[in-house]
C-alpha cells in the first residue's frame, strides 16, 4: 500500500514508472471537477472510472481485494476513510478474481486494519495483498465524494 498526496515527492518516485506514470498524467490533464461518472480508457489496459457517491458507516462497509490490477484510489472532492488489513483469514463470500470483475469480496471484519484518511488531492495505490474497505465515513456522517478509481494491471509493472 502507498498513501500520498498527488503534490507529494512519493509522486515523482512512483512516476519513475512509466505506466504509473500514465495515470498521473491523466489525472494532471483531465478536468476533475467537470468529469462524468464513468469508466475511461487511459491506455496499455489502464483505466480508470469516476464515482460520485455519499460515503458510508463502517457497519455497511465491507473488505474486498484484487489480484490483477493495483487499485489506484484518487480523492477528487469530499473526505473519507479507507480500512485496509491482509485478506488472509478473511472469509470470502464471492470471489471473482479470475473473471473480468477481478475482485474478492469478504464478510463483515472488525479486526485490526490500517486507517487512511483521505481529502481532496490524496491517493492511496492498492496491491494484490492489501484488502481494503473504502468510501467510509470519515467524521460519523456521510458526506458526498468524487473518486477516481484507477486499475492498473500488475502485469505491466513485472517487465
């Protein structure tokens, strides 16, 4: 798991590859605030889709993780928070990373977990180990977010 800020200098080291590098790009081109909900190509498989949502108590969230793509999370307006902890030993309750979907899904856990809190302009890039419940209310009220979520397929990162 990286967490950062898109100003921080963790953002020029994650740039020095070339593919991450791409998706920074677009988020630096593209016109966030007028963007529509929806999935947008960025390129080599790379995409990335726009959310617009309330965020939700912990008691509705649930964990999930994927093992195909880094999960790529850019907060573009609101505040939420991100639990993330290891899916080993979490209990499935569908698992559909070999499919298109590339996502697990597991019950309810209220066990020890990594609390990022993220605000406009912070990011936070996903692996393959990290399961993470995200869209959370930050402040025990749910406020309305955008989210650029970005997937980058971990197959381009191991060349």
């Amino acid at each position: 798991m990286i967490f950062a800020n898109i100003d921080d200098k963790t953002t020029s080291f994650i740039c020095q590859n070339k593919y991450l590098a791409k998706a920074f790009k677009w988020l630096k081109d593209t016109d966030l605030t007028a963007i529509k909900p929806g999935k947008y190509d960025i390129s080599d498989g790379i995409f990335v889709k726009i959310q617009e949502y309330n965020t939700k108590d912990e008691s509705n969230g649930r964990f999930e993780n994927h093992e195909a793509h880094l999960d790529f999370h850019y907060l573009i307006s609101g505040k939420e928070m991100t639990r993330v902890t290891r899916p080993y030993g979490l209990e499935e309750t569908d698992n559909a990373l070999n499919t298109p979907d590339d996502v697990a899904h597991y019950k309810r856990f209220d066990g020890s977990a990594t609390q990022i809190d993220l605000h406009p302009g912070d990011y936070i890039i996903l692996f393959p180990e990290d399961a993470h419940e995200a869209c959370l209310d930050l402040d025990n009220y749910a406020v309305p977010c955008k989210k650029a979520v970005i997937k980058v397929p971990v197959s381009l990162l191991l060349n």
